[in-house]
C-alpha cells in the first residue's frame, strides 16, 4: 500500500510540473504570436500602374515567400515587348525588412537598408547607390504607390490592385 502512495504522489507531482511549462509556452507563444503580426500581405497580388507614360503597362506581382520574405516582379511592357524588368525581395534581417533589387544580367542584387516600416509603409535606402537611394512603398486604401527618389530626381507609381 506504502509503494502505491508514493507512485500516486508520484504521479501527481509529475502531472502538475507540465502545467507550469504550459504557462510558459503560452506566454512565449503569444510574444511570437504579436511578432508575426508584423508582416506586409498588404503588397500581395497583382498591380497595374495607373500614371505610365502612354503606350506602356507596367506591373508588380508579390508573393508571400514565408514570414520572414516577400518576392516580387515588377515589368514595364511595350507593345507585346517587355523592355525592363526586375525582381524584388523584401527580406527581415534582424529587426529590419530590407529590399534586395536585381535587373535581369546583374550578378548581384542591390540592397536598400530598411529604415523605416509600419502596417502600411516601409523605406529602404542605399546611399552608396547611384539612382535611387530610397526607395518607399505605402498602401493608401486599395492603392498602392512607390517612390523612388535619389539627388534631385524622383519619381513616383501609382497601383491599383488587378482583379482576377
């Protein structure tokens, strides 16, 4: 009887200890859970830039690669030619989002150190870069605009969202 106690006690001791470890995990659980809320599935979809030069359509598609990266593509089409194009990573570093731009025929991208992001807006800048040196995107309502900007120069797109 003396041996069917201690188990019991035994028993009881060891189901009570996974409780505190569970009250742990929910609080490191729910730290992580307002850590992934920071993302930018604002960007997602398919854009039509509304203010391009007649005869021209640019487009920027995103995807959502995982928590931690967004991917785009991003094209101007005149005619049945494509006549630029570039690929776009937004990726977390550290505590930053930093915006990794790449032309077809570069070997490298180029990296815009992330500054400033918010639920709607992210800046990156590269100073060592001759244009641009910032780059902005921000989601007003349903649109979506970019600027780009360096020395005296800016230049800036206006999206809207394409429907599918």
């Amino acid at each position: 009887m003396k041996q069917i106690a201690i188990l019991l006690l035994g028993i009881f001791v060891v189901s009570c200890s996974p409780n505190k470890k569970e009250v742990q995990n929910t609080t490191a659980d729910s730290t992580a859970v307002a850590e992934s809320t920071e993302h930018f599935d604002w960007l997602l979809g398919q854009w039509s830039r509304l203010n391009e030069e007649e005869g021209k359509e640019t487009y920027e598609h995103w995807d959502k690669v995982s928590d931690t990266e967004y991917a785009g593509l991003g094209f101007t089409m005149q005619g049945a030619d494509t006549i630029w194009q570039e690929n776009m990573r937004l990726v977390k570093v550290d505590k930053n989002w930093d915006l990794m731009v790449q032309s077809p025929g570069e070997s490298e991208p180029t990296v815009f150190k992330g500054t400033v992001h918010s639920a709607t807006e992210f800046t990156c800048t590269n100073s060592e870069n001759d244009f641009p040196n910032t780059i902005k995107y921000w989601k007003d309502e349903d649109k979506l605009s970019a600027l780009v900007s360096g020395g005296d120069l800016s230049i800036s797109f206006a999206f809207e969202r394409m429907s599918l």
